[in-house]
C-alpha cells in the first residue's frame, strides 16, 4: 500500500519525545488520559482555546512537520474530536437563549478542526479530509491515503488519528456499559473476566508516501468489515492472510486489541488460533485504553517494534519462536461489529 517515513504519538504512556513504552503508566479513576507534552510549537494565545482532541492531534503533528516540506495531504480519523466543544456550544445557546454566544466552541466543534488547525499552524494548502466512521475511522483514512498515493506515489501525506475522554462521551460509553463497573486499574486489565474495558485516548501521526527508501515499515494492506457473526469473521482473516502473506513466510506478530472486555474475546481467541503457533501475541490497551482510533497508537507501536526489534514484556500475552518480526498483523474489533486487520512488514 504505503511506507511509513516518520511517526509521533500522544498517549497515556511516554511515547512523546523521550519515549520509554517499558514503563506502565498507571490509569487513574477507571480512565487512561493522556500524557500531553507542553506543545512548544503552538502559540499560547491558539493553545488555550483548542479541545483536546484538536491539541492532541496538532502537537502530535507538528514535530513531524517543522524539519520537512509540507505534506501534500493532511487525512485524519477520529470518532471524538470536537465534540466537547460542540456540547459547550449548545449549552451555551440554552445558556444565552441564543443570544450573543461566543465563537471559539463553534469554530472547534466539527471534527475536522485537527486537520483545520494543522492546516491553519502549517501554512498547507493541499489535500485536507477528515474520516468519522467510529471504530473504523482511522482504517477508513488509512484507505483514503492508499489511494491517493497509488495515483500519486511521489506525494507525501500526513495520516493519524486523535480521540480524547469528554465529559459527555465518557457518560454515553458508560451507560452504555462499554467501560467496566469495578474500579480496577489498567494493570489488571486483562484479569477480570467482565464485560467492558477502560476509557483511553491518544493521537498518532504518521508521514506516509510510496517511496521506499528510508522508510520504517510497509503498510501492505487494510480491511475492514461490520459484522458480528464468528464464521464470516474467521472467513475473511483466513482469506487476508493467505492473499497479502508473502508465500512461504508467516505472521511474527498479531498486535491484539484485545481491551479486557469478556463480550470481545471469542474474536480475538479466534485471531490467536488462525495466524501459527511460532507468532508472539502482544496487547496494548492496557496502555491506551479503548477509543474508537486506538488502532493508530498500535500502528505506532509496530513501527516502533520494526525499528528496535523489542516488545516490553507487559505487553506479551504469548511468547513466540520467532527470531524477528518481519510480518506483523493488527487486528482490532470495537464493540462487536467494526472489525479491522492491517498488515505491516518491514520494508525491503
């Protein structure tokens, strides 16, 4: 599909600047918020007025930006951004009883704020989407850059995602027992056996094109599907595999996203079954927690992975006999329906 040239992320782990993913971040009051940096390349008089989200995205952005030409795209997925701002917004028109309201909660209401704001800070004039589908937004971009580097390989885009913890989406998602009731922390994540998992965020970047000289790591393909039913889900991983596996070669890596929920497991024992016995099995939202882009943070993590060939030890849920990860599939399903794999190799 695409290589991958750079990478940046913000998460609840010190994966910004000086990154260490060794050490495990605790979550606090049932929630992993994120670790943010102090977004030195943003003017404070903008900062201030940004949604987390929005900041998340633009600091995350940035560092890949301030050494290099400006990209020809910006394509961003998120299922969350803005709309905390967007809530301010129309509580304010009841407030004011649609009266004189202040601007800056409507101008970053929309989701496309992030790509708007790294636009705006950049001076970029080229290329500028932004891709809601929840669960699979940052897929859904990810497909939107392959095609724009097929017809333009030369080209290069800045692809990510961002999602944050609001106010009111922490409400929604809790009633509707997508987080879990008990208050344990994400080190026992994966030890209780109930439904729900742990409200996260974080915001991952990436500077992709189709050149592959330099490049960290190869996108060889995505997909993606709603469905609920087991047999067609274990169909079609069967048929990504057997058709974008090289041949003679196997799966080193399956970056899981597995989130403790007990409703999710049977798709992911699934996954474990399918991809060979000699592949190491490695979580990780027990670092990010679940949020509808968290599959950014994992490709940010396998780019990682590719480059110092080590997966800390709190993140392997089984040991494989592999002596280096060529071939590392991600798979991910949210909330039972949106269901993605993505297949990442190192570039050769």
């Amino acid at each position: 599909m695409f290589y991958i040239h750079q990478t940046s992320c913000i998460s609840p782990q010190q994966t910004f600047g000086d990154v260490d993913i060794k050490t495990l971040q605790e979550s606090t009051e049932k929630k992993l918020n994120a670790l943010e940096p102090n977004y030195e390349g943003i003017p404070p008089g903008i900062l201030r007025r940004m949604g987390k989200a929005v900041r998340m995205g633009v600091g995350a952005s940035l560092p890949l930006l301030q050494n290099n030409s400006l990209p020809d795209g910006i394509i961003i997925g998120t299922a969350n951004g803005g709309k905390g701002d967007c809530v301010k917004f129309l509580n304010q028109v009841i407030e004011y009883e649609e009266g004189v309201l202040t601007p800056i909660n409507f101008v970053q209401s929309t989701p496309n704020a992030i790509g708007a704001q790294i636009s705006l800070l950049t001076g970029s004039k080229g290329y500028n989407t932004t891709h809601l589908q929840q669960g699979l937004a940052f897929e859904y971009a990810m497909i939107d850059a392959d095609m724009m580097i097929n017809e333009y390989p030369q080209k290069s885009y800045l692809l990510g995602a961002s999602d944050d913890i609001s106010l009111h989406n922490y409400y929604f998602e809790d009633k509707g027992d997508w987080y879990k009731k008990d208050n344990h922390t994400n080190k026992e994540l994966y030890e209780i056996n109930s439904p729900g998992s742990m409200a996260g965020e974080g915001a991952a970047m990436f500077l992709v094109n189709g050149i592959a000289l330099d490049a960290i790591a190869k996108l060889v393909e995505v997909d993606t599907f709603q469905n609920d039913d087991e047999g067609i889900f274990k169909k079609r991983l069967k048929e990504f595999i057997e058709k974008h596996l090289p041949p003679n070669e196997t799966i080193d890596l399956l970056i899981s996203g597995e989130n403790g929920d007990s409703r999710l497991s049977k798709y992911y024992s699934t996954c474990e079954s399918l991809i060979g016995e000699g592949a190491t099995v490695a979580r990780y939202k027990h670092m990010c927690g679940e949020y509808p882009t968290a599959t950014a943070m994992a490709l940010w993590l396998c780019c990682e992975i590719i480059q110092k060939q080590f997966i800390p030890e709190h993140m392997i849920k089984k040991s494989g006999s592999v002596s280096a990860y060529k071939n590392i599939l991600i798979y991910n399903n949210y909330k039972g329906v949106q269901n993605s794999f993505m297949l990442l190799s190192v570039n050769k």
